[in-house]
C-alpha cells in the first residue's frame, strides 16, 4: 500500500506546500518550499504524468528537499524548494499554454519566496510562458543568457565529477575509460558529447527509443536496452534520467566501478548508500554532482556572473565537494551519502542561525 498523502506530509521535515488545482485543465500544481534558512527557494518546475496525487506530492517535496542539500552544499545563498505540475494527459498546446501562465501567476504572488527555471518535461519557452506573469521570479526564458536551458551548466558537473572518478580509477582518467549513461534527454545528451570529446567510449539507453536512436551509428557509442544498461560492465554508471534507479534489486546487479550522474534524489532508500559501499562501488551523491544548472545558472542571472565564470564555479563546487566527501568518508568508514548530508547540514546550521 502506497503511504497516504496525509503520511507523506507528516514525515516531511520542509516549510511549506502550495498544493493548487487548475481548475481549467484539472491539472495539480504544487510548489513546495522545503528550507529559506539561506534565502528564497529556487528549484525547477517539474511536469510530467503521475499516478496519483500522493505520487506527485512525495515527488516534490523530495525534489524541495534535494534542492535544499544542494545549494548549502556549494554554500549558496538560496533555499530549497521545487514546483511539479501533473498534467493530465493529452492537453492541447493552448491548455498547456494557460496552465502554465496560471503558475506563473502563482509564483508571482508568492513575492519572490520561490523561484524556478526549467526542469523534467519544460522549457525555456515554457519558462517564458511562466515569466508573462512570473517575473523577475523565473529563470533560463528564452530571451535571457540562460536561454540554453539549465541542461548544459548541468552536464559540466556531471562531467566534472566522472572526470574526478575516472581519474581515481584509472591513468588515463576519461580517456579510454567507458562510461554507461542512462538518459539521454537534455542532460545525458550532453554529457554524451562532453565524454566523446574526451576520449571515453560510451555506452546508452532511453525508455525513449527515438532519444537514443540519435546516436546510432557513431563513432564510441552502443546502445542498449534499459535494463541491459545497469548490468554494463564500465567504469562509471550515470544516471541521467528519473530518480529511484539505485535501489536492493538494481544495486544487487550492477558492474561499475563508481557512479556520478544527473537524476536527482537516484536511491530508492537511504540505506542504499551502504548497500553500494558493501559491494565497493564509489557512489557520488546526486545532490553535489547535479547542482550545475541551478548554481551556474542562478549566478548568471542573480549575481551577473558570465558564463565562463559559472562553468569554472561549477566545475570547482563539485570537484571540491566530492573529494572532501570521498576523503571523510575513506577516513570515518561512512558512506558518502552520509558525509555529503552532513557537509550540506554543517552549511545550513552555520548560516542559518
Ligand atoms: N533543474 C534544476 C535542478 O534540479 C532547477 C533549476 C534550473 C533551478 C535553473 C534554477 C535555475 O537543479
């Protein structure tokens, strides 16, 4: 029996949740706000399909919380928060349209306590959909120098962080090393090309057969069913696709060496950090590898960075924070999930009091 929604509120340790619904499309759209002890909340509008409405909640308020990790993590001045719209299935463009300036106008009232930017199933189009009445709370529209989307800033970290876990593993470091990506949507695409640049042979699945099919025919990459792609044997396993992938029976399967990847909150359960130390795979927690795009593209657009100093900023917050938590972690015989809570923790208490 799946918990209750009341269940999934009680255990939650968050704020706040805005739980809408859209009376024009019959659509829900929630906004939790997960922690402002270090300043507004930002994290991504999320819109996909759920099967129900305790599924959708439980996803946003673990996603609120992950946004909270990340950001104190890399010692930013931002919260945690993160907005998911369940959309029914087969709404017009038009509907869709609304739906979206109808959360804009949302998070306009909120007066700037939460803000956002693209996500799983939305765009930087649909950001400007969000901004008609969302701003100055929304980031990466199209006309601003986020427009790329927070995609790219994103696969800089995660390829920061392969690159470290390679260069732990092997002389070589990426090049040559083979590296199994699951999910080649605007992240895992990306990460991709990053990775073949470098020299790393790269083996992918999608759940989306025409995502993947995009790469047929060149030069280092195989592709491979779902399921086939986390029984690969390679040095490095990441997951760019939903969360929930490393769980007893996945973990029980897998052939790499170390994981880093894109998809936030990846373990099923909190022990499956220590079921992934038991089996001696190096586990780079989620919430340090895939801060690139909220950090990169948060610095562009609220603290004017450019975008060289984002890529750099990005590149060292995830390299440093994972050596720091590896290091802890070898040192105390914790997992690095373990050591990675506790750093984000550390930050959040030492600025939030
Ligand atoms: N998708 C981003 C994340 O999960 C959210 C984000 C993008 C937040 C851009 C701010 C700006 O981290």
């Amino acid at each position: 029996m799946p918990p209750t929604l009341e269940a999934t509120l009680a255990e939650w340790d968050g704020e706040q949740v805005l739980l809408r619904r859209d009376h024009e499309t019959g659509a829900w759209a929630i906004i939790a706000i997960h922690s402002t002890a270090l300043g507004p909340a930002c994290g991504g509008t999320r819109m996909r399909g759920y099967p129900s409405l305790q599924r959708a909640v439980a996803d946003a308020l673990a996603l609120a919380a992950g946004m909270t990790l990340k950001f104190a993590a890399v010692d930013f001045a931002a919260g945690g928060g993160k907005a998911v719209i369940w959309a029914p299935p087969g709404l017009t463009p038009e509907a869709r349209d609304g739906l979206l300036r109808r959360h804009g106008e949302h998070i306009r009232r909120l007066g700037g306590l939460f803000r956002t930017g693209p996500d799983v199933g939305t765009s930087p189009r649909d950001m400007d959909l969000i901004a008609e009445r969302g701003a100055p709370y929304v980031f990466c529209t199209s006309s601003s120098a986020g427009a790329e989307g927070s995609a790219p800033l994103t696969a800089v970290g995660v390829f920061a962080a392969v690159e470290l876990l390679c260069a732990r593993a092997r002389a070589d470091g990426v090049r040559g090393a083979h590296v199994a990506v699951q999910g080649v949507g605007s992240v895992g695409r990306d990460l991709v090309r990053r990775l073949l640049e470098a020299g790393a042979r790269v083996t992918i699945a999608d759940v989306d057969a025409d995502a993947a099919a995009r790469f047929s025919g060149r030069a280092g990459v195989s592709i491979v069913s779902v399921d086939a792609l986390l029984t690969t044997e390679c040095d490095v396993l990441s997951p760019c696709a939903l969360g929930g992938v490393l769980s007893a029976r996945t973990i029980a399967g897998l052939r790499c060496r170390a994981i880093a990847g894109a998809a936030n909150n990846m373990l099923a359960a909190p022990q499956d950090a220590a079921r992934l130390r038991e089996r001696g795979i190096l586990y780079a927690p989620d919430f340090l590898v895939n801060i690139g795009g909220a950090l990169g593209n948060t610095g562009i657009e609220a603290l004017g960075w450019s975008k060289e100093q984002a890529v750099r900023r990005v590149r060292a917050a995830v390299r440093d924070n994972l050596r720091e938590v590896i290091a802890r972690a070898e040192r105390r015989g914790r997992t690095t999930e373990e050591e990675a809570r506790a750093l984000a923790r550390a930050r959040l208490l030492k600025e939030g009091t």
